[in-house]
C-alpha cells in the first residue's frame, strides 16, 4: 500500500472510534445515592454517534454524564438521560429499604485518561456532580472479550452510516430460535407504526432500524405476578415496582451484552407476551410487549418517552400538588406556565391560554373507564375483556376530543405529567395522552425533532425528504 491510502485509511480509523463502556452500580434509597465501578469495556462496535454533536445542549434528562479530557478537562462527550434508579426513588419502597441497579456510560473511546462526571437536577432543575470517576482508555482491566453471539443483525431501514443517523435497535427477548420469524414480522411492523407519524415519518431518512434476536431456551418472559419466571436472554420483566403491566429489563450487564453487536443510539425491547404493557426510559430503553392488540401503539409512545424524554401527558384527577413547590418542568411536552400568557411552546395564533377545553366531561368519563378496568382486574378477566373496554375508550375519546374547538390547535390545554391541576399540554390530544389515533402534539414533535438532529446532523436532514 501506498502512503496517502495508509494515511487515508488512518484518518478513518481515528474518525470512528471504539464505543467504550463504564458499567457501574447506583445504589441508595429516597435521600441518597452513590455510584461504584463494575467493569470497563471496550465493545465490539464503532462508536454510533454524530461526530459532529458529541456535546448535549438539549438540557434534557433527570441526569447528565460527562466526559472530560484528564489533562486539561476539556468537554469531550456528554448526554442527557434517566435511570431506573431515578424512578424507583419516588416509589414508598425507597423510603424503606436501598436497592442498586445497574448501569452504563457509553462513550467513544478515548485514546487518553478522561474524567467521567456523572450530574442530577436539584430541585431547582439545575445540574449538580454526584459522582466523578478517573477512566484510563490502556487500563489493563478493561474488557475487550467479544460478547456471547445474540445472531445475526436483521437490517429493517437502512439510510447510512450510522455516525450519520439515529440508530434504533429492536430487541427481541423471550423468542425461541423457531420464533424468531414471528419477531421479525413484529419488529417491521412496529417500526412501520413509528415511520406513519411525524415526525419519524418525514425524517426517515435519517433513520437506521436494525434488530436482533438472541435465542431463548423457553418462549416468554418473567411475570411474577401470574408466578411465571423466565431466564430471558435480555431479561425483560412484567411487574416493575409492583405495576403489574411495567415492563423493565432490570440485568443491564445482560442487556448490554446483547445490545452492543450492532450500532444503537436508542434501543426498544419487544418482549415475546401477550398482555399489555411496555415502559421507557430517557436513553435507556423503550420496553413493549409485542403480542398485545396495542403494541404498535405502544411502541411509539414508550419511544417519546425514551428518544427525547417526552412526559406523560395523561392526569388522574387524585394527584394532588402542594402550591409553592412547583418548578417549570425539564420535559419540552408539558408546563405549568410560569408565564400565564405564553407557554414554551409556539401557540396557535388567536388561542386563549389556557385554552379551553371540556376537561370535567372527560375526567368523568375517564373515573367510569378506570372503575371498569379495576374490576376486570380484581377477577383476573381476561385480555379480550381489557381490549374490548380500552377499544370503547378509545372511540369515544376519539369522537369527543376530536370534537372540542381547540382540537389539533396548539395552546395550553390544562391537565398534564399526571397532574389535572396547573400542568398544561400542548393540543387537546397526543400520543403520550391517550391510546386515540392521533399525531404526536407539537411540542412533542418539536422535541423528537432536535434529538434526530442530534443524531443525524443538519448533514443529513438536506438528503431526506424534508
Ligand atoms: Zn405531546
């Protein structure tokens, strides 16, 4: 070889980096927390990232990590994102015992030490240090064993490099090696659900969908609840913090395992069940489980909730909220209107704020369709009973909201991030609102937007079809 294809071929290597790893375990209760080294590790895999936005100006997230150059603590990588952890904190359980979860930085690999520096919002939503680690890239502890296989990668949208586009891997957990086909078709198919709203469906181009399905040696997963235990590969599991149709996958080392033999930015598990239910977690995972009726639908908003942070937009009227304690929210879909005039989010001209809606109308009916629910529940009924009733729901609501003055108008519709009082949303109905067959609001289109820009780059949004 020449010297300028050797040269050539160098500058490459250098310009994608390794994806390095910091595992580690969180730890605490209610009103403290602490972190501790598991492992370091080198994946297999380039590192997926837009070169061009490794630092995070989004200002998403309950928690941020940085990493710092050693020597002279320049800003080299940093991300916004949530934990397990930071979930389980507000449960009653932390207020009784500690629990550790495990977790994990990734980063592209540096060629000298860095500081990893890992910050939470206070309660002024501003971000302090609660952990800070020294990461030298040649230490001799870290892992570079290639991970046990999980099969081969099934391409589902192909649009480029992925340094390029946002990259979203499905996995499958608790499919057999004869269900895997049965997978597939899942995967497609919800991928197909996300690409027919915006704003994925304008931006497709800036998306890769790959998946993958590491064998299971029985069909299913855990859902201790029923008495059913399952040794998954990914090890996804009804049942989280006592809600029976949370869906977590609490073995991050096993996760990660599987997930790092093909490029990701986000990740979405399909688990191999029937009964509804799913979950997602700013930068962790979007969780569903695949057989149910409404898994399309709830693939696309545990994906809001994972890809961009987006808030439950949905209330019950028994949250109450103590006045004086309140502070604007981090998440781009809700407010409590700091300013009563003029929500974060651009209005349509001539709304009111706040703009009116039949909000008791629909409290009602929701109290009616909740009751009805507690009741199939109590006597176990079955799945078809559930469907039936959330069908119903859904038509009504449907007819209703799509009926209001204000519909598919943007303004600041009380009731929101699961408060009926002085939270507000962004249209009458949206995806992370109700199960209806409705768009993604504008702020949470907004919001999805400058996370595929993130990933994708102002470079790729010229090539797609927007
Ligand atoms: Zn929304």
């Amino acid at each position: 070889m020449h010297a300028p294809l050797l040269l050539a071929l160098a500058l490459a290597a250098s310009a994608t980096p390794r994806t390095f790893r910091v595992d580690a375990f969180h730890t605490g209760n209610a009103t403290e927390e602490r972190f501790s080294l598991d492992r370091l590790v080198l994946e297999p895999l380039p590192f997926p990232g837009n070169p061009d936005r490794p630092v995070d100006d989004l200002n998403l997230g309950k928690y941020l990590f940085e990493v710092r150059d050693l020597a002279t603590n320049r800003l080299l990588y940093s991300r916004g994102y949530a934990t397990v952890f930071g979930e389980w904190e507000t449960t009653a359980e932390a207020k009784e015992a500690n629990r550790t979860f495990h977790e994990s930085f990734r980063f592209p690999a540096p060629d000298r030490p860095v500081q990893l520096v890992v910050r939470k919002r206070d309660r002024r939503q501003a971000f302090r240090e609660i952990w800070t680690l020294t990461v030298d890239p040649k230490d001799m502890y870290v892992d570079t064993s290639p991970p046990s296989p999980a099969g081969p990668v099934i391409e589902i949208l192909k649009s480029g490099p992925p340094e390029r586009k946002l990259d979203l891997l499905i996995l499958g957990d608790g499919y057999t090696a004869s269900e895997c086909r049965t997978f597939e078709a899942q995967a497609r198919k919800a991928t197909d659900a996300l690409l027919a709203v915006e704003p994925f469906r304008s931006r497709r181009g800036d998306l890769n969908v790959r998946a993958l399905c590491p064998p299971a040696r029985e069909s299913g997963v855990s859902r201790p609840s029923t008495g059913i235990h399952r040794n998954s590969p990914v090890g996804t599991a009804y049942d989280a913090f006592g809600s029976e149709r949370y869906l977590l996958a609490l073995d991050n080392r096993r996760f990660r395992e599987v997930a790092s033999q093909a490029p990701y930015d986000f990740v979405a598990i399909l688990a191999n069940a029937e009964t509804y239910g799913g979950g997602g977690i700013q930068g962790l995972y979007a969780t569903v489980a695949a057989g149910s009726l409404w898994s399309p639908y709830v693939f696309v908003h545990e994906l809001g909730h994972h890809i961009a942070g987006l808030a439950d937009e949905y209330f019950t009227s028994d949250v109450a909220y103590l006045p004086g304690e309140r502070i604007e929210p981090w998440e781009r879909n809700v407010t409590i209107l700091p300013d009563p005039t003029r929500p974060k989010w651009a209005v349509t001209p001539g709304a009111p704020i706040p703009t009116p809606w039949d909000q008791a109308d629909y409290e009602r009916r929701a109290k009616g369709f909740q009751e009805k629910r507690k009741i199939i529940r109590k006597r176990n009924g079955p799945e078809s009973e559930m469907d039936a009733l959330f069908l119903e729901q859904k038509k009504i609501e449907t007819e209703k909201l799509s009926a209001e003055p204000w519909a598919r108008k943007v303004g600041a519709f009380e009731g929101a991030n699961y408060e009926a009082k002085g939270s507000y949303r962004s249209e009458v109905d949206c995806i992370m609102f109700s199960r209806d067959d409705v768009p993604f609001c504008s702020a949470c289109r907004g919001a999805l937007d400058e996370v595929i820009d993130q990933y994708a780059g102002a470079h790729a949004r010229t090539s797609s079809s927007r």
